[in-house]
C-alpha cells in the first residue's frame, strides 16, 4: 500500500487546496482498487479560505483521505471555528 501524497502552498505541488484534490483524484480517485492512500499537506503558513468541493473517490477503512491542516485552521473546540465537513444532496460521507 503507497500512501500518496500532495503540498500545498507556494513552492509546493499545487497552489490550492481545490487544485491538489482535482488533479489527485483524476490519478487516483479509486483507492481501493490501487491499494492506496492518499494524504494532502499544506504548508504550514499556507492560508486557504475557498470552500473545497470533493470529488467521487473511492474509499473504505483502510484506503482513505487525510487532509492536514495548519494549526491557524484547525478547530478549537468552540462552535463554528476550524475546517468542518458538509455533505451536499446526492453525495454521502464515510460513517
């Protein structure tokens, strides 16, 4: 199993967050079919407030996503503060 991995930030694999998630999974959208997984990593100082919208990838307990984030994102443990994750209609997360 490879875990597959992008930066993100100036200097890095891609400028966004939107742009690393996009070209990744058109290479490796099925992680359980390449025995993968896939991990993103933006720099630390890396500042990204856009909403990311993901695409299909295919995923289960051991063939999954990881998304970094930097500690100036990440949640406190107050209400509405950090990266947070929202299912649209007609998608479905991982339970």
């Amino acid at each position: 199993m490879a875990d597959r991995q992008a930066t993100i930030g100036s200097g890095k694999n891609y400028a966004s967050s939107s742009a690393a998630e996009a070209a990744q999974r058109a290479l490796y959208a099925n992680l359980v079919g390449n025995g993968d997984t896939m991990t993103f990593l933006p720099q630390e100082d890396f500042a990204d407030a856009n909403a990311l919208s993901t695409g299909a990838w295919t995923v289960d307990a051991t063939h999954f996503l990881t998304w970094n984030i930097v500690k100036a994102y990440r949640h406190t443990g107050k209400r509405a503060t950090g990266y947070r994750i929202i299912v649209n209609a007609g998608g479905s997360a991982v339970t």
